[in-house]
C-alpha cells in the first residue's frame, strides 16, 4: 500500500509540474523541473527499496 500512495504522490506531482512546464517553457525553469522530478523520482525507488527489505 505505501508503494501505491507513493507512486500516486509521484505522479500527482509529475501532473502538476508537467502543467507548469508546458505554460511557462523557459529553460532555467523546465531544468529546474526536471531536477525535481529526478530528485523525488530517486527518493521514491530508494524509499520502495528499502521498505521491502
């Protein structure tokens, strides 16, 4: 069950920058978006990792 809310919370998340993203395409601003999504995306897998062991 953690895994799926944490899948569902990354994926809200992904939505809502996406949407940021495609309004206000400047560069510093789609780098810093996908640095955030790096960052969580690698935090999600780290955390579901570690939780099943």
């Amino acid at each position: 069950m953690k895994k799926l809310m944490a899948f569902a919370a990354l994926a809200t998340l992904v939505g809502f920058l996406g949407i940021l993203g495609f309004r206000v395409p400047t560069l510093d601003l789609v780098m810093v978006l996908v640095l955030t999504l790096g960052l969580a995306g690698y935090d999600m897998f780290t955390s579901a990792k570690r939780d099943s062991e």
